[in-house]
C-alpha cells in the first residue's frame, strides 16, 4: 500500500471518528437540556420555614383575643398539649388555622 493510500485511508478514518464525536456530543446536548428545562427552577426561593417563635407570637396573640379554647383545640388537632410538641413540619398549618379564628 502506498503512502497517500495509507493517509486517504486515515483521513477516511478520522473524519468517521468526527461524525460519530458530533452525534454523541448532539445526543448529550439534547439529554441535558432536556433535563435542564424539566428541573425546578433554581432562582425561586424556597418558602422560609416558620419558626417556634413565631408561631408562638400569632397563638399568644389569638389568645388574647379570647381565642384560648380554640387554639388548645388546634394544639390538640396536631397532636400535642403545648405548643414544643408539634412537629415543625405542621406549623405553617397549624399558623393557617389559627389565622381564621375570629375572622367568621
């Protein structure tokens, strides 16, 4: 085999490895993207979680109010007498009930 036989056969060779390069880095490009539009979008915050002091300040103010009753009864619905025994996961609930109290 001649020499321009051995690069025409090498050049066929690279540009094979080019064209199969181009189609796994297209198939790449197109499953990422993909998944980066079907992902949740980073920029929106999370909604802050409440804390025991401020879930304390809107009961205490509730019972103010004459609402002393009713928050036990929200107490006692999310599973604990005083208000360190709810789970922190129920307070924005446990906020939403104790919100409307009054408002009927």
């Amino acid at each position: 085999m001649g020499k321009f036989s051995e690069l025409d056969l090498a050049i066929k060779d690279l540009r094979s490895a080019a064209a199969t390069i181009n189609e796994v880095a297209n198939t790449l490009a197109e499953m990422f993207s993909t998944t980066a539009d079907e992902a949740p979008d980073a920029a929106t915050p999370a909604e802050p979680q409440l804390t025991l002091e401020q879930v304390r300040a809107v009961l205490a103010d509730k019972s103010r109010m004459g609402f002393t009753a009713e928050i036990r009864a929200l107490l006692q619905k999310y599973g604990a007498a005083k208000l360190s025994g709810i789970d922190p996961a129920n307070y924005k609930a446990l906020v939403t009930d104790a919100e409307v109290l009054g408002d009927g």
